[in-house]
C-alpha cells in the first residue's frame, strides 16, 4: 500500500491529527494508498515554517542563480523518477500512462525554464527627473505562497506553481487535491532530495475547506495561487481580502471550437477529439462546445462520430486504451446528470449517452464519449462546464453571429477556430474574447507562453515569463545625493 504523509518545516509528519484518508483508484474503486489528512492546525503550522523560512531563513537573499540551481535540480530528478511518477499519476487519476508520461515531461521541461529564468531580471535603471539621483526599479519575492491544485492534472498543475515560486525566492505550501494527492507527495520527497533548505517546501494534505481555506484566509500568507472550480474560486479571493493577499486563479473554461466551411476537414476532426477526450474531457480547456459552420457541418458531424464511435475506453494500464474513467463516483453522477439535462433540453443525442456496458468496467467511474447535436446557444449543456466526455455541436450561418455566440458566455479561456482564409484568422483571433485563441490547432499549450482566463475563467497568468513575475513584488528605489 502507498502511503503519504504531511511534509512541514523540512519533517515528514502525520499531523497533530493523526486521521487519513484512502485514495481509490478511479479504474475500480479499489484503495491504492493512505494518506494523512490534516487540518487547521497542519496548515498554520505548515504557514509558520514557511515564514520563518522567509523572514529569517535566508530563502529570499540567496543568489538567484542558486535558486534555480536548486529547481533545475528537482528537473533532473523529475526525469529520473519519470515512470514512476506517470504510474503515480495514472493510479490516482485513471488517466492513461502515455498521457501521465507526457505530463511528467512537460513538467520537467516547467522547472527547467523557471531555473533559467530565475536570474535572467536584474531589474531597471529609470530616468529620473531629480538632477544627481538615481532611479531603480526591481523585483523581489513576494513572501509566503498558499498553492491549492485540483484534481486533473494534479502534479502539472501544481508544477505551473511551484516551479516559479521557487525560483522567484518564495517560500511555499502545497495544497494539492485530496483525492489526487501522490504526485505532489512523490515531488514533496524529491524537492528534499534536491536540497531546498528546511521551511522553503511544505506540502500539508487534507481538504479544501480546512486546508485550502486556512491557506487563503491565514494573514501570514502572502499570496493565494488557486486552480479549480470558479465557486471555489470566489470563496477564496474573499477569504483572501483578510489581508488584502494578491490572488491567481485559474478556473473553469466553456471553451469554443470554431468549424469555418473553408476548414481542413480532416485536421479539424482529428483536433477536434485531441481537444475534448484526453483525460476522459476532464481539461479547463477541452473544446467540448463546437460551432459548426452550414456548409461543413454534416460532413463534419458525420466523420466526427465515426471517430468517437471507435474511441477505446478501459484501464489506463492497458496500452490500447485511449480513454480512462471519470475522477470518482460524485463526478460521474455530475457529467450523467448534465447529459439528462440535455436530453430534456432538446439536444439530440448521437451517441454515448451511457456507461459502457463492459463487464470488467462496472466497479470504474466510465463513461461513453457523447456526442449531441443541434444545440443552441441558451442551453446549459452548452453554457455550463460539464468536465467530461461530452460534445455539443450548434449549427452557425456566418462569422459575426458565430463571434457573438462565441462570447456569449462567462467563461474565458480558451477557444479555437479552423478556416483556410488568412483575413479571417486576423479578425477572429483579434474578435474572440479567450486568454488563448488557437488557429488550425486545439489544446496546444507550451511553457514559454502564458495560460489563463479572460472574464471568470480567472485572474492573473501562470508560465512564461509573467508566470514567474506574478511571485514578484515590484520595488522602486530613489536616491537622492
Ligand atoms: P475544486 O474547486 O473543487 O477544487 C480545487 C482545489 O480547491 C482542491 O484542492 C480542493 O480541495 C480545494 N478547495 C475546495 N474547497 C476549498 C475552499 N473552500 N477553500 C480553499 N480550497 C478549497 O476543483 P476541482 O473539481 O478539483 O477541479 C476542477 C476544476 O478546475 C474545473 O472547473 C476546471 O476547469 C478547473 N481547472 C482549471 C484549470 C486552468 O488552468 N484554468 C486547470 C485545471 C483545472
């Protein structure tokens, strides 16, 4: 049996607590590990090591180019434990192996850019309109980071967090989800191994609302990052307002895919299920809602069920599965649930619509990929986040009703479109209101480049080069004489 425990102030502990929890594996159920599950008191102590290592540990002052020693050092083990790690992620999640592999690279490749960024600002000399003084501007830590991370993509995103805290000069404490918690635990041990020093890494295991709500209402700490749901969103950047902490959200996205007649049909049908089924459509941004242009859209409905129609769906140990389970239980019955909607909503059901009626897949959280067309812009099945394996195509005339429809949402963070005509990619990408806007291509993310939310999908930037300022203060320093 694996097993887990709270990391603070550089000990490994089971908390004043001493409770756990059982982590089931979403393929059948079964218990894979236990692990602590803390509370109040893990967290403020976890908080309090995390301060101590910020105010008086040294953390901040040390040379850049350490820092990012140190997280260029956590890269190299993350690569040397790859498998074992994607074997972590896959038991915990269900998803597949060759997904979580893929996961572990790019996660790898997050630390490895933040080390090099980490001593790349040396910040700015300005002009300054006092004769003889001097004007400079530069970037300091911004202190104590609370780092909640949901269950999707629990090491990666936890990862787009703590790669830049790190070599920014903050001091953290981790979060991760507590259905989903063995990756975080696993790079816990590693950043040990690498050497931060004591306080600078804690890790406190336990749920949202002990834990996750003492980091964002706790005063010691400096800044809440935050990805999941936009509820859970709201509730802490009030709590955060207890002493005015900066706040970074990364929350949900409806994310629209755009099928222009000129499209490539082959190509927008191939990214078109890339979009929406890795990780069983459990992305922020999966391309579940698709906007399908008069002239295209049977021809493009038609080859896009025959390809979910042959998607394999099983145990993500097995090599020819294509698709995992849903995360647990409660979540199968929210997709099942947004389905029934649809249905008396009028959508027209294609396929799926079910769990699959394997035997050996009945104890797991499965279900069919779905297909619904004929949807309109007012439904909820269309308006809402269903985070499943679940399609909806609308029907669309031309470009300006499209765009409008297109916005016409809370969310925004992602969206994609397809067409051939390059006026029409200026003035799309320009029109569509999305923290990310994909031409010919869906889902496709790289470090380099920023991610997050316009509207409720969020607040602030993770990766790139903003990723690493958002853990940065911005001092100016005047000299006079
Ligand atoms: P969630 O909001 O239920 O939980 C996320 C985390 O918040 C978990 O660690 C949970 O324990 C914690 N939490 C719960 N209640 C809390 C509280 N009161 N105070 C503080 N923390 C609390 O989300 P989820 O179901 O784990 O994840 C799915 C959601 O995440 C989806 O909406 C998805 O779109 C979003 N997501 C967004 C991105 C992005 O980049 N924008 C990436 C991945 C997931």
């Amino acid at each position: 049996m694996i097993t887990g425990r709270h990391y603070i102030n550089g000990q490994w502990t089971d908390g004043e607590s001493g409770e756990t929890r059982d982590i089931l594996n979403p393929y059948d159920a079964s218990v894979v590990a236990r692990v602590s599950e803390g509370g109040r008191a893990e967290t403020r102590a976890a908080i309090a090591a995390a301060r101590e290592a910020f105010d008086n540990g040294g953390w901040p002052q040390t040379p850049a180019s350490e820092r990012g020693r140190l997280v260029f050092k956590l890269a190299e083990l993350i690569e040397r434990d790859r498998e074992e790690l994607a074997r972590l992620e896959s038991i915990d999640t269900g998803k597949t192996v060759e997904e979580s592999r893929w996961d572990m690279d790019d996660i790898a490749g997050i630390f490895r850019y933040f080390a090099g960024l980490a001593d790349k600002d040396g910040g700015e000399v300005i002009d300054s309109p006092v004769p003889d003084s001097t004007s400079t501007v530069v970037r300091e830590p911004v202190g104590v980071c609370g780092q909640i991370s949901p269950w999707n993509y629990p090491l990666l995103q936890a990862s787009w967090k703590m790669a830049p805290a790190l070599a920014a000069g903050c001091t953290i404490v981790m979060k991760p989800s507590e259905i989903t918690p063995l990756t975080t635990i696993k790079v816990t041990e590693l950043a040990e191994e690498a050497g931060f020093p004591k306080g600078v890494v804690n890790t406190v295991l336990g749920p949202g609302p002990e834990v996750g709500a003492e980091l964002s209402e706790n005063t010691d700490v400096d800044l809440i990052s935050f990805t999941g749901g936009i509820a859970t969103g709201k509730t802490i950047m009030r709590a955060a307002a207890s002493n005015v902490k900066k706040v970074a959200l990364e929350l949900g996205g409806k994310n629209p895919n755009i099928i222009f007649d000129d499209a490539d049909l082959e190509l927008a049908v191939d990214y078109a299920l890339n979009g929406v089924f890795f990780h069983a459509g459990q992305i922020c941004s999966a391309g579940a809602r698709i906007l399908v242009q008069e002239g295209i859209h049977d021809r493009f409905v038609a080859a896009l069920k025959a390809r979910m129609e042959r998607i394999t769906v099983g145990n993500g140990f097995d090599e020819k599965t294509q698709m995992g389970p849903l995360i647990s239980a409660e979540h199968l019955a929210k997709v099942e649930s947004y389905v029934d909607i649809a249905n008396k909503e009028g959508a027209k059901l294609l396929l799926g619509g079910c769990r699959p009626d394997d035997p050996a897949l009945q104890d797991g959280y499965f279900y069919m990929p779905t297909l619904f067309a004929e949807c309109e812009n007012h439904m909820r099945i269309v308006q809402e986040e269903v985070f499943g394996p679940v399609i909806t195509i609308e029907r669309f005339a031309s470009e300006k009703e499209v765009i409008e429809r297109a916005n016409s949402t809370i969310y925004g963070l992602s969206a994609g479109f397809w067409t051939r005509d390059p006026d029409r990619m200026e003035r799309v990408s320009k029109a569509l209101r999305f923290g990310t806007v994909w031409v010919n291509d869906f889902n496709v993310y790289f470090v380099q480049a920023p991610w997050g939310g316009y509207k409720q999908s969020g607040l602030g930037r993770e990766l790139g080069r903003i990723g690493l300022e958002e853990y940065t203060e911005v001092k100016h320093v005047f000299r006079n004489h």
